[in-house]
C-alpha cells in the first residue's frame, strides 16, 4: 500500500483555499513525491514534485516572502 503522510495543512487568508503537503511514498519503490493538494470548493489541484523541483520551488517562495515589506502577510505568516 502507497504510504501518505501529512506535513502540513493551512488555508490561505485571501481566496481560502485549503493547502496541504503530503509525503506520498509509492509502495513499489522510487523517489518520495511532495503532494500538494489545493482544495478550492469542492474542487482539488494536486501537484506530485520531486525533491529537486520542491527545493528549487520553496527557495522561490522563501526569497520572494523575505523580499516583502514587514507587514505584508501576517495572518499568513507561519508559526
């Protein structure tokens, strides 16, 4: 059986959508996948990346929020 295990889950203050990450480990073997689920409504987006893509993807993220002013995004912010 394909092993997920939830690392995260949040909503976003603008838009609530409800984000959650997943390690998603397939039973067969391979890589671990980053699972990103976006549920809007009752519709989902899943996204499956692997580590190099996820790394490259939250440096982004990372240098993008720290390049914001101070303010910006405090009910976001994480804790």
């Amino acid at each position: 059986m394909d092993t997920v295990t939830s690392l995260d889950k949040f909503r976003v203050p603008i838009g609530n959508q409800e984000i959650e990450l997943q390690q998603f480990v397939f039973e067969s073997g391979g890589m671990p996948l980053l699972r990103t689920r976006i549920r809007e409504g009752s519709r989902f987006t899943i996204f499956d990346i692997d580590p190099v893509t996820a790394a490259r993807w939250g440096k982004v993220l990372g240098d993008w929020a720290a390049a914001q002013p101070a303010e910006t995004g405090k009910e976001g912010a994480a804790t």
